[in-house]
C-alpha cells in the first residue's frame, strides 16, 4: 500500500475542491419480500444522474470479511490505515463534545441502557432516550467517589455519554463492558496489562456506583462502557495532502475525529438541508470538505429499513445542489455497512462513486451494490479513496522520474 509519507512528498496546494459525502451504514441486504437492498429501494434520480459521469466500485474498509467500526471506516476514508492508527470510540466522543482531554486523561464511551431484573441487557440503548434525559443522567454520575481517579461525565446525544478518568498511572488497555449483543450480562471490566490494574479498578467502581444511582430510572438503568483510550497523535490531513479541509458533521463523534486529522470543524445544524446549506455558505474558504450523513447508520441499527431507505431519499434530494456547485471532485461513499436486516454495523463492501472531468466513467447506470459491482473502480480498500480524489482533482504530483 502506498503509505502516508509518499503521498506527503507528491501532494500539491490547488485551487481545486473536493467533497466526500459519507453516508454513515450505507451498505445493505436485500429485503426478504422485495430482494431489494435499501440503497436499491430508494428512488435517487440525482445519485444515479452524478453515476452517469462517474467511476463506480466497492470498497472494503478494513479487509475482507472485517466489521469496521465507525472511526476505523472513517480514518480508511481519510486515507489512513485503521489498523497502524487506531483511535478509542472514548476518545472521539470527548473531543466531539469539545471537552478539554489532557495527556494523563483516560476516556470511554458511554451508553445508558436497560437491563432486566436478573441483569441481563434488553436494550443496549435505553430506548434512546432524549439527550435532555441523557444530561440529567450525567449530571447525577459526574464527580461520583472513586480512590483511583477523578470521574467527569459528560452527555454527547441521546443515549450516549463520555465518561474520562483522569488522575496518574492510568493505563488504557482495559476491556470494554459493552457486550454489543443483547440477552446477556455487562461484562466485568479488566485489566489487559498489570499497569491498567489502576484504570481498571476506578472504572469498575464507577458502573457499580452507576448501577446504584440509575436503579430507579429506568429504561435507563444502567451503563455500558467501551472504547477506553488516550488522546493520539496523527499527521494532519494538512501536512500530508497540503489541504484546508472542513468537516460539517453534527453528530459529536465525527465531529472529534476530524479535529484529530487537522480538519476544522465548522458548525452546523443537525438536518441535512443544513449541513448543505453550512457547506454553501463556506464554499470557497476550504478545499476539501468531508460532509457526514448519520441517520442512515441509526436506522440500520434499530432494524429499520424503511427509514433507512427516506433517509437515504432525502440525501439524494439535496444532492442536485451539490451537483449544481461544481465541485471539481465529488465522492459517495459509506464508512461501512449498516444493515436493516442486521441490526448493526457487517462487513459488507461499501458502494462509492466518484465523479469528475477527468475519471473514465463506467458503464454503471445506478447507484447500488449490485450495480457497482461491475463498476471501473472494482473492489479496493478504502484507503485507496483519498489519493484517487487527490489525483481527479490535479494535486497529485508523479512519481519518480
């Protein structure tokens, strides 16, 4: 694989702009009545008109047969590999809600749940409670008495919170609590060296404490931890693609992953007329703008498939405004595959498309799994996205003599 520093040394400044449109959980399976995916069952005249002109192709965000996470998908986006830089889930949703995470600092990410009497999980999400509920959760366990570390909870949406230890001779490398399955218990969190025993203990301590307090707040009774990790360092997207990029993304974890690869983040509203809208407005300040789209993940995830299939709809509405700003490149793509029929992220190959004037456009009619099967771009890592952007936009310089 052409590594990070290659594509440092040949990388140009230009005036020419990029958008990647990332379509969180894009990828599906077939309806069981239909045989159509969500993707295949959604009426996307504009997606398809953009296919027309553009190169299509599957890409795999890990490897073959591999369940991405959300930020590994991401960072194969960026043109990162996910498995030389891997970053906590605890760490990104920190970042994203703009808290302030310091060197010594150990951070998870958080989900209240539901469990039944005999503690089993019945609902990893609690139903997805109101962020408001969320806050007033958060509120109840932040500052809770641990020996080993100072405890500070934060809401992020719904659900979803970030709690981070800080204090010294933390160590990261716990296991999660998250089973990611329902029917079964939180697992006990434990030490995966001697020197996370100190982490381990606080973070153990504090779901005990957590499930004393939510007793009576149910469905959300308690809490499932994951992702434990400490602030990375990464390259910039600035120093090695010589771009000033911009993330409009309103959900706070992608949010914080891009601030980690250099991008700025600018803000933005939660619809996506508004993050469109974001993106007009800040057109010609940035060169490459990475445009996120997260209901399609969500719905995926509550099984849902015809919210899935509106949400995509409603992508491809906006769409035509992108199509008429002319964007040098334009790049359609998931960071994985959500499907309805799963319930959860699978590793299915992603659809993407790519247009601009200088691709070789396929002979690729709509945009779907099936059809981008035959499309020129066949099947490639997704790491390969960034510099097949880069050279559609003319900022690649050759290689060698």
């Amino acid at each position: 694989m052409i590594n990070l520093e290659l594509i440092k040394s040949i990388s140009n400044p230009s005036p020419s702009k990029i958008v990647l449109v990332v379509i969180d959980g894009l990828g599906g399976l077939p309806s069981p009545e239909t045989g159509k995916t969500e993707l295949e069952t959604a009426n996307t005249p504009n997606l398809n008109r953009l296919v027309a002109k553009a190169i299509c192709g599957l890409t795999d965000p890990v490897s073959p047969g591999i369940t991405p996470g959300s930020a590994p998908g991401h960072l194969a986006l960026f043109g990162y590999d996910p498995v030389t830089f891997s970053i906590g889930r605890g760490v990104l949703e920190a970042i994203g809600i703009g808290f302030d995470l310091q060197s010594r600092d150990v951070a998870a990410r958080g989900n209240f749940c539901t469990v039944d009497e005999t503690g089993l999980i019945i609902d990893r999400r609690a139903g997805r409670i109101s962020t408001e509920k969320c806050t007033e959760l958060c509120q109840l366990l932040d500052g809770l008495g641990i020996d080993e570390a100072k405890i500070l909870v934060r809401p992020v949406r719904e659900h979803r919170f970030a709690v981070v230890f800080r204090g010294e001779g933390l160590a990261s490398d716990v296991g999660d609590s998250d089973p990611q399955q329902i029917g079964v218990a939180p697992k006990p969190i434990t030490a995966l060296s001697p020197e996370a025993g100190r982490l381990a203990s606080a973070a153990h301590q504090f779901v005990a404490q957590a499930k004393t307090v939510l007793f009576e707040y149910y469905p959300a009774n308690m809490v499932l931890l994951r992702g434990f990790s400490k602030l990375p360092h990464l390259p910039t997207m600035g120093e090695i693609y010589k771009l000033k990029a911009a993330a409009i993304a309103s959900y706070p974890m992608y949010r914080g992953l891009a601030k980690l690869v250099g991008m700025e983040v600018l803000d933005t509203g939660t619809s996506i007329e508004d993050e469109l809208a974001t993106l007009k407005q800040n057109y010609t300040n940035y060169d490459f703008f990475f445009l996120h789209i997260k209901g399609s993940d969500a719905a995926g995830e509550d099984g849902d498939f015809a919210r899935k299939v509106t949400i995509i709809e409603q992508v491809d509405n906006v769409l035509s405004e992108l199509i008429n700003i002319e964007p040098d490149v334009i790049v359609v793509t998931g960071d994985h595959s959500t499907p309805a029929l799963l319930k959860g992220h699978s590793w299915h190959p992603v659809p993407i498309l790519l247009y601009s004037k200088w691709c070789r456009p396929d002979r690729v009619s709509e945009f779907s799994e099936s059809a981008c099967l035959s499309g020129g771009l066949g099947r490639l890592p997704a790491t390969q996205v960034m510099p097949l952007a880069m050279a559609n936009a003319l900022k690649l310089a050759k290689f060698g003599a």
